[in-house]
C-alpha cells in the first residue's frame, strides 16, 4: 500500500506540474499572439514594417487607432517645452489635431486630452522619432521634406501661438527652439 500511495502521489505531483508548466506556455503564446497582433494592427495603420520600432511604439500603449494621435507628439512636446500648457498652445494643439482628423471622440482624442493635462512620459518623443525615422525610410527626398516641413511647422505654430507680449518680442522660447532642434534631427538628411 505505501508504494501505491507513494506513486499515486508522484502521479499528482507530476500532473501538477505539467498542468501548470502547460498553462504557463499557454499563456506565452497568447501573449506573443498579442504581442503579434497589436505589432500587425500598427503596421498597417502606420505602414512601418521595423519590428523594433512597432514594439516600441506599443510598449507606450499605442494601438492602430491611437497611432494618428502619434502623429500630434511634437505639438505636444512644443507645448509643455516650457513646463506648462497655457491656453492658446492648448488651442493650437486642438486645432491642428482637428486638421490631423484626431478630433472625434475615440482613443486617440483620449489620448491626447490626456497629454494636454499631464506630461507625457519622455520616452514618447523618442518613439516619435524612430517612427519618423521608418516612416521617412520608404519616402523619397521630396517626400521627406513635404513630411518635415508639415510637422515641424504645426510644431512652431504652437510654440508660436502663446509667445511674445502684445505681439511684441521673441514667439518662441528657448526650450521651445530646443524641442524644435530635437523634432528636426528625427528626419535624415
């Protein structure tokens, strides 16, 4: 009897162990489907193919449908440059994400509202450039420059939109011209 018990027991502990060694790579390969999916989602959305750089993306929590309030990163990196949000760069970041079609509710307006009301984490631009990078990899020169000049001028009409007095003095501060310098170094060339 003590050898039956004494295998009936190594039996549990040996099917203990396979069960929770099954639900453990179970939950692997749903999370690296997952992991697969929101990758697939953001390729299309954005077009990049660089796994590196949708990873990345993702690890912010960017999905498909917030990826175009991706795009609204450097006005909003102009925006709290200075520390703070006051109302007329507030304004131009919502008008300009208007432009970008980030006006209807839905996560990526969320997202952004939520931007406008706290600082994003800095990792964020960092990801705005490696997706700059890849998006401008399948540009040609001309398309890069169309891109560049797109961005970075929404980018200084915000730091624009609350500078000087009375419309007197320089638009532009220095830590804005910093963020600037930093948006334009994310494009080659």
């Amino acid at each position: 009897m003590g050898e039956e018990f004494l295998g009936d027991r190594k039996r549990a502990l040996e099917e203990a162990f396979f069960a929770k060694e099954d639900q453990r790579l179970r939950r692997q390969l749903r999370e690296a489907d997952e992991a697969r999916s929101r990758r697939e989602a953001l390729a299309a959305a954005s077009g990049i193919a660089d796994d590196a750089v949708l990873d990345a993306v993702a690890a912010l929590g960017m999905t498909g449908e917030t990826l175009a309030a991706l795009t609204l990163v450097p006005l909003v990196a102009v925006a709290w440059a200075d520390g703070a949000i006051d109302d007329r760069e507030r304004e131009a970041v919502l008008a300009a994400a208007a432009e970008a079609g980030v006006a209807a509710p839905g996560a990526a307006r969320e997202l952004l509202g939520r931007w406008l009301r706290e600082p994003p984490p800095r990792e964020l631009l960092a990801a705005w450039a490696d997706y700059t990078r890849a998006v401008s990899a399948k540009l040609d020169d001309a398309g890069v420059q169309a891109l560049r000049a797109e961005l970075v001028g929404r980018a200084r009409r915000v730091a624009e939109a609350s500078g000087g007095f009375l419309g007197l003095g320089r638009k532009v501060s220095d830590a804005e011209e910093a963020v600037l310098g930093r948006l334009e170094a994310a494009f080659p060339g």
